[in-house]
C-alpha cells in the first residue's frame, strides 16, 4: 500500500501476473481521492480453517503485494506530506528522507542488518523478512542497468543472496506506469538447509536506485 500525494490523474486497477503463483488473491486497485494515489493490496479474508502456516503464507503474499506496489509510486520529494494508508493487520513505514513507502505485518520487528536501510522481520519465523536498499545513482531510469533478466541477475548474485547459496531466477519482468519503469523479479535462494523463495522491486527516484526484497520458506 502506498500513498503519492500530488500525483496526475490515473484511473485503472494493476495485476501483477508475473507473481499469480505466489499471491493469487491479492490485486491492485488504484484510484484518485482527494488528489491523493492509492495503491492497495486487498487481503481475502481468512477461512477459520486456516491453519496458522497458512495464515502466515497469505499475510505473506499480502505483504509482497503492497510492498511491490509501494515500489512502482516513489513518493515525491516535493509533497509537503505523505503517508501510507493503514491498513488492518499492517503498520506503515514512512522515509520522508529518501522518498519512499512501505507496510510489513504487525508482529514483525526491525532489525539493524549493515548495508540495509530498513529491515523487519517475523520474530517467529525469521527468514519471513521485508528489506529495503537504498543506493545513489546518476542514472535516470533503471533500464540504463540493463534488461529486467541481466538487473535481476546481477542484484541476486551479487546484493540479495549470499555467494554460497545457490540462486534460481524465476521470472523478471518490466511494468511502466505513468511514465516511471520499473523492474520486479521472483527468485530462489538454495541454502545448505534452506531454500528462500522471494520477491524483489526495483526502481530509481530522488537520485536513488531502490531496491525492495520480501520472501520467506
């Protein structure tokens, strides 16, 4: 979920296809209400046969949606405010300093990890995380780094996984919404005694090239 104050008219819903594998049920809906941009993540409501496992899958694939989301619509540094939109079960995550936005589950904990500019993550589940990257960059749209596949790559490889692991790209894709581009990715990460699947969206505003990772078992 994100909020872009000041932002031109836009009036369409977003689906994410490249991701229906892992969050079949959550959808974009994108309106203008009072000169605001809302980008939501809709959660199904829960089944009270759903097993806390499955639980912890949706609000997951919840979480990805709107964190993703978050990422297409950079906040503005120019807005006088800006805030993303609360939503039950999810609290928001504002930097006014680098111009962006994002929600994690409540529950999660921020952690310090060095080299990350913000981390949360499950205290029950730790590898069910939410991590942001901020870089500074000269360069003005993300396809200046390449295609999808070779940004992909490059940033799995050599940013979000440690060398030992070994690494599957999923999928890597393009989207442009309103004139900004931006790259979202799938991949696995193999550990000795582990695989991680996620999700990663990438983007450049403010001067920044940003790079966001959700995932879990």
């Amino acid at each position: 979920m994100a909020t872009l104050q000041n932002s031109p008219p836009l009036h369409r819903t977003l689906v994410l296809n490249s991701f229906t594998k892992l969050h079949k049920q959550s959808t974009f809906h994108c309106c203008r209400r009072s000169n605001s941009f809302l980008v939501r993540a809709e959660q199904t409501p829960a089944s009270s046969t759903c097993s806390p496992s499955q639980d912890r899958s949706r609000r997951r694939q919840v979480l990805a949606a709107g964190t993703i989301a978050s990422w297409v619509f950079l906040t503005n540094q120019h807005s006088v405010s800006f805030a993303a939109e609360n939503k039950k079960g999810f609290l928001p995550v504002t930097d006014k300093t680098d111009g962006y936005e994002f929600v994690y589950p409540f529950g999660w904990q921020e952690v310090t990890v060095e080299g990350q500019d913000k981390v949360f993550k499950d205290v029950i589940e730790p590898l069910e995380t939410v991590s942001v990257n901020v870089f500074p960059t000269v360069k003005r749209d993300i396809k200046e780094f390449g295609s999808p596949q070779q940004v992909a790559e490059t940033l799995i490889k050599k940013v979000l996984a440690p060398p030992t692991q070994k690494t599957k790209l999923i999928e890597a894709v393009e989207h442009e919404i309103d004139g900004k581009t931006y790259y979202t990715f799938e991949f696995v990460a193999k550990a000795p005694n582990y695989t991680r699947h996620a999700l990663s969206t990438i983007s450049i505003g403010n001067g920044k090239f940003f790079t966001l990772t959700t995932g879990g078992q």
